[in-house]
C-alpha cells in the first residue's frame, strides 16, 4: 500500500472496486504530510463534481478517462521537474 512504501508519484483510478478512492486520498494526505507526494487521480465523472471532491481532498490534478498519455506524461514531467528544484 502506498501509505507504508513513501511513494514519490501517486497515481490513482478513482474506481477502486471495494475500496473508496476519495477516503484513500484523504488518507494519504492526512499520513504523509511531510512527504507529500504529487498525487494524480484518474477518473471518468463528466459534470465536474468528482474532479472537485478529489480536489479539495488533496489530488494535484485530475485527468478525465479516456487518458490522453500525452497529457499524463506532461504532468508527470512537470512534477518530477518541481521535485527537482526543491
């Protein structure tokens, strides 16, 4: 689980089957406060209203399914490339 291993980059589907994908942000957030890993959710809600919740639970960014690889990769660059600075 990410919450034992510091992740670096978290990316995340909100659709976690059993699990809720919004209290797992929440979680990780709340745990590693210090370390604060860049975290992406990847996520299908069209009206706005899950891109909001993630958020405000403390995702960096949200990127609407169908993926644009492109688009994650940019992201990925630009985090990696802040990481870098500090």
């Amino acid at each position: 689980m990410a919450l034992e291993r510091r992740p670096k980059l978290v990316v995340l589907d909100s659709e976690l089957g059993d699990w809720d994908a919004l209290s797992f942000v929440r979680a990780l957030r709340q745990s590693t406060e210090s370390l604060r890993p860049p975290l992406i959710v990847l996520g299908a809600d069209d009206s706005g209203h899950e891109e909001m919740c993630f958020l405000e639970a403390g995702a960096d960014a949200y990127l609407k399914k169908p993926l644009n690889l492109e688009t994650l990769d940019r992201i990925v660059t630009g985090f990696v490339e802040l990481a870098a600075l500090r």
